[in-house]
C-alpha cells in the first residue's frame, strides 16, 4: 500500500464512507479507504427512504439503482395494536418527482455496489484491513496506523481523517466524545422470511410498522427481492432480552402478540437464524476537529423506526466531502472548517428525533395527530421521505408538542 501524498484517509467502507471517499476522489484529491471486511457484510437497514436520490445521483449510481433487481418501495404504512392498518403513505402524494420511488435493498450487495463505485472513481479501496488508532500530532489528526489480518501492522499519514467506522465510533470513543441517550436503549431481534404475504400492485414493497398488543413492542417488515421479507421486533432492552427465554422464543412470542404480523407469516419460512442487535441511540457531542471528522454512525445513531439510517450516512459523506475538498483547496483543514456542514446536518437529525420520540409516546397517534391538524401532513410525509434538510418541517413540531412528549435538543458542535 503507497503511503505518500494521501490526502485523506476513510476508515469504514458502509454508506457514509464509500461516499465521503467518492465525493472527495472526484474533486481531484488522493484518498484511500479502509474496510476491517474482506466483503461488505450481511446488515439490517435495508429499507431507503426517498432522498436518499440526491446522493446516489451525485455518486453517479441511479441508473445502476433502477437496472438492479432491489424490490421498488413506493410508501409507509404503520398498524395500531389491534392490527388496523393506517392509509399508506405515498411518497409521490405530495412529491411526483422519480424519486418518489426508492428501494429496498440487501445492504451487503448496496455496501458492495458502493465500493465498486468508489473504486472506479479513482479511490484506493482496501478492504480487509482493520485501522487501530488515529495518529494525531498535538491536537491534529495526521493519519491512522492499521493491519491487514496476515501482515504487519503500519502507519498511513493523510491530511484528513474520515471515521465512517459505523457503530464502533473509533474516534468518538477515542476522544470521549459519544453520549448515550438514555430514553432510546432499544434492541431488535429480526430474521428473513420466504412465502410471506406481500400486497398486491404498488403496495407490494411498502414498509409496513406494526405494533403488538400491548404496544411494548413494534415490527418493521420490509419486503425484499427474491420472495424473502425481512421481519424484525424492536422494543427496550429490558422488555426484550428476558433471560427466561432465548432470542428466537421471544422472537416468536412477539410475532404471536401482532396481529397485523401473524396473518402475514402464516404458512411463511423462516429462512435464517434470528440475529440481534442493540439499536442504543445515541450522538457524539463534536462532528469534526482539526484535521478529522466523522460521518454516518460513527457520529450518531439514531433509532431506526423510520429507516433514517442510510440516508443519513449518505447525506453527512456527502456533506463532509464537500468541506473536506473546499478545506484542501483553501488549505483549512480546522475543525470549523471540516465541520462547516453540522449545523444543516443536525437540524435534520432533530426532526428525526422528536419523531422518534413520539412514535414511542403510549398517548400519541399519528392518525389522530394528522385528523386534528391535517395542515401536518406535509410534513410527516416530508419526514418520512427523508426530506428534512431545510424544508422547513419543523412547524409541525409546535402541534405535535400539545399532544406528544417531546426532547430538547441535544447541544452538538463542530468543534
């Protein structure tokens, strides 16, 4: 591996830093990408949300996207406890724009698809490489030392580092950064099925959220290509996780606690082990220092209700290469100016977050919210699309504050 003149280094190959690297590949500067992986593997956060377009576009993929067999995904729906369904939500209702039309999609074979088109962007991709630490001289980023599973350890100095290591926040824990919130320690326990129901027409690929009886709990089922559909259960660690049963007795009992689930699996198979995973909220209190700066998970994760995650990976690369190639070209590469995108980028996160929060509210519906202030309905489709970067969706927040409880917002800065 060629070590000298690298601009930039990105540690994690997901959404965020397949991006990031791209991004800053096609603005003319040498960057190299580490993935600990030797293939993109199997992840939950399969469901894309609309503006997840604008990134692809820039990425130059969206043809790619169209041509690919991925299950089209035209709307969300969500089911109340008793298994009543709400009207879909379309995207195309208030957005005829194409992207109105998304996908869902196997993320290894995204992750993979991402990669590639890195590498044929110009960046240096290596995977199988495991970064180790983040070398800094005084307060300023100045590479990373990493190893490869059968060679030496080495040293790779870069200009600016990108840490897009997803949940294992390499450089929020390094710095004592991540700050848990407390409200949001959830947990999900999902696997795929084959020979599930899926609707008919347009509605074949929606998203559907399903609360179980006492409403402890809640189920994403996304329908995949392929006859699979992937079915997974959230609730609080706590609820879930019971040691009086293993993972896949709780996951059946759930399953037999949602009406609007149980009719769907019936006849079904489950087609491969259940997996779990802690989907711990949570936000690092900077985005970006001297001479590094982070995207995707490794600065924030947030609760995956709404299918936020990969939209936001896409977004902060996107947004990070931008103030990456302005900071090489005018030779500032400061936090301040690394981090020149926090504010936009975090408003949009708030959105998401307070509807997070009301989701989760016992006292608050949104079909009810949506009946006694219709002039909403913008803008939850708008959230729901992804569409929360300076749109303006916060004026339903004022609304929705009288009938659900909702967080204040979280202090977060660039440097």
């Amino acid at each position: 591996m060629r070590s000298e003149n690298l601009d930039v280094v990105v540690m994690g190959g997901g959404p965020a830093g397949a991006t990031a690297a791209t991004l800053v590949a096609m603005g003319g500067f040498r960057v190299a990408l580490l993935e600990r992986e030797k293939t993109p593997p199997f992840k939950v956060g399969e469901s894309l949300v609309p503006y997840t377009y604008e990134t692809f576009a820039r990425l130059g993929i969206v043809e790619r996207l169209k041509k690919s067999h991925f299950q089209k995904k035209h709307s969300v729906q969500f089911f109340s406890a008793s298994g009543r369904g709400s009207a879909p939500f379309y995207f195309s209702e208030t957005d005829p724009h194409e992207r109105s039309t998304t996908w869902q999609v196997r993320r290894s074979e995204l992750d993979a698809l991402l990669l590639e088109n890195a590498a044929d962007r110009g960046v240096e991709v290596h995977q199988g490489i495991q970064v180790q630490d983040v070398l800094f001289e005084g307060d300023r980023a100045a590479g990373v030392r990493a190893r490869a599973a059968d060679g030496p350890t080495f040293e790779l100095p870069a200009r600016v580092v990108v840490d897009a290591t997803g949940r294992s926040a390499l450089m929020a824990r390094k710095l004592g950064l991540k700050v848990s919130e407390p409200h949001l320690r959830k947990v999900s326990i999902f696997s795929h099925f084959r020979g599930a129901t899926r609707d008919p027409g347009i509605d074949e690929g929606a998203t559907l959220i399903m609360h179980t009886r006492n409403r402890d709990s809640w189920f994403w089922y996304i329908p995949l290509a392929g006859d699979v559909v992937s079915v997974g259960v959230v609730g609080d660690l706590e609820y879930l996780m019971d040691r009086s049963s293993d993972a896949q007795d709780r996951f059946d009992a759930e399953i037999r606690d949602c009406p609007a689930l149980e009719e769907r699996l019936r006849g079904a198979e489950q087609a491969i082990p259940v997996r779990v995973v802690q989907d711990f909220s949570y936000c690092a209190e900077r985005i970006a220092g001297d001479g590094w700066v982070l995207v995707g998970d490794a600065f924030a994760f947030l609760d995956p209700i709404y299918s936020t995650g990969v939209l936001l990976a896409l977004r902060s690369g996107e947004w990070a290469a931008d103030a990456i190639c302005d900071g090489l070209t005018k030779n500032d590469l400061s936090g301040a100016a690394l981090g020149a995108f926090a504010d936009p980028f975090i408003a949009g996160m708030r959105a998401f977050r307070k509807m997070v929060y009301a989701f989760y509210d016992r006292d608050f519906n949104f079909a009810d919210f949506l009946k006694a202030h219709p002039e909403c309905r913008q803008g939850v489709i708008d959230i729901l699309s992804g569409n929360v970067f300076g749109s303006g969706v916060e004026s339903i927040f004022g609304p929705m504050e009288a009938m659900a409880r909702l967080p204040e917002d979280q202090s977060v800065g660039a440097v």
